[in-house]
C-alpha cells in the first residue's frame, strides 16, 4: 500500500488529519508543508472559472491543474476529484482514473457517491487508491440540504459509508452532514472520515482554501475565515497603480541594463 495512504489510516482516532484544496502549483508548496492531503477539486469550477456549478469542470482541465499541483507537493497525499461523468461505469472509470493516475502521478482519486458502490471496487481492485464523499454531492444532487438531519437519515449514511468502507476506499469526505450523522459515521467506520461543514466528530477536516484564505467571497457559516487575501491583494494593486500613474514604478534599480536579469 501507498505509504502516505497508510500514514492517513494510522491517524484514525489518534490525531486529526488535516486537509486543504489547491489548483495550483505555488498554493500547494504552501500547503505540502502543513497538510496530510491535498486535493484538486472539481470545486476549482466554481472558484477558479467562475461556473455556478462543478460540473462544468473536465477530465483534461482536473489533469492539467493537477500536473501544476503536483510540481509544489513532496509530503502530502495528492487526491484528485473525478469530474462528472468520467466515472459512470466500471469501464470508463477505470479508463479516467488511470489516465488521471499515469498523467498527473497522483496519489488517489476521489469519487462522489451515487450507489457507484461497484466502481469504486472496481478501482480498488485496479489498484487506483478511492476516496469516497458522501452527504452533499453537488455532482448528484440539484439542491443543497444539511444531509443526516434524522436518525433514520444518519443511518442511511452509515450504510452507505459501510458500502463505500466495504468496497475499499481508503478514506471518506463527509459534505455537509448533521453533526450526529458525522459522529454515528466516524465511530462506525474503520476508515477515516473528512468534514466539511460536519462539525468536529470527522477524523479531519478540509475546507476549500481560496474559502478559508477570503478569496473566494463564499463563506458560509462551516467556513472560518483565516485570512482576508482579497483586500491584501487589493491594497497591493492600488499601490502599483498609484505608482505607475505618478512614474514611481519602475525606478532605475527595476531598469535592465547590462546583461543580468536579477
Ligand atoms: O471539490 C472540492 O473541493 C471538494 C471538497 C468540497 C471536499 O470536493
């Protein structure tokens, strides 16, 4: 077994795993530093193309940042979203998760459940490492609901993570799930479980970084803010401007004489 994906299964009820999305190439350097798992998500749709949905966002474009992605990571586990549509048998998922495996040397592939139970053993047994999602799977469900809110809904999610758990996943992002479904979820599962916006009873949390870095303008009540990027950069492209109207930038130490470039 890959050694960073037995690191994350040793982490099970000892400490928590820490998890972040990146895009790109200089974000993942950062975040190499810091996380058990990165992931490329199909949310770079909405966060980096401005789409209303994630499935707008295809296999060649996931392949691409995900290339960029791996150029800044050495530590962390390096998961890749499966795009809608690229996983709607066992066949065409075994084409994509391979294609996505050989292209990108990622680390796994993660997959929104939508009784895909088969595909995901499918992957398994090709030995493509799964990570599955349950709860809000905004490549399956058209309208955003906290999932697990009664008991019998909770223990539809435990059955359904049993199943995803039983067709050898590694691991499981919970999206969105009342805080008693994610605990009736963690304490039944042998496989770590990943919250977003599912309370702290997850084995470890993720969010989407340009979420929790103020860049995205999209923060609901599960994400905290831990920086205001968007005003950092705003005040930094005021400055140039105002340099650049006043003839305060570039100066004669910008100038290119001679023949070095630093
Ligand atoms: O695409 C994504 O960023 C995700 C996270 C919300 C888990 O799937």
């Amino acid at each position: 077994m890959n050694k960073k994906i037995e690191k994350i299964l040793k982490k099970k009820n000892k400490s928590k795993i820490v998890s972040l999305t990146a895009y790109s190439k200089n974000i993942a350097k950062i975040l190499d530093n810091y996380c058990d798992i990165i992931l490329v998500g199909d949310s770079m749709a909405n966060v980096l193309y401005g789409s209303n949905s994630t499935h707008e966002i295809d296999l060649d474009t996931i392949i691409k940042h995900t290339i960029s992605v791996k150029k800044g990571v050495k530590k962390s586990l390096l998961v890749v979203d499966m795009p809608k549509g690229t996983y709607n048998n066992k066949k065409n998922a075994k084409m994509n998760a391979k294609l996505i495996m050989k292209l990108t040397k990622c680390d796994a592939v993660k997959l929104e459940s939508n009784n895909n139970f088969n595909i995901i053993k499918e992957l398994v047994s090709s030995e493509i490492p799964v990570m599955g999602h349950i709860g809000y799977t905004p490549q399956f469900k058209k309208k955003f609901n906290i999932e697990g809110k009664s008991i019998s809904a909770a223990k539809k999610l435990l059955k359904e993570a049993k199943l995803i758990e039983k067709a050898g996943a590694f691991s499981i992002v919970l999206e969105c799930l009342a805080p008693n479904a994610s605990s009736l979820v963690t304490k039944n599962i042998s496989i770590p479980t990943i919250g977003i916006g599912s309370s702290s009873y997850c084995d470890g949390q993720i969010l989407v970084s340009d979420d929790m870095l103020g860049m995205s303008g999209f923060y609901p009540k599960f994400v905290k803010k831990y920086a205001s990027l968007n005003r950092i950069i705003e005040k930094a492209v005021k400055k140039y401007t105002r340099d650049v109207k006043k003839g305060k930038f570039p100066l004669k130490k910008n100038f290119l004489n001679g023949t070095k470039l630093r």
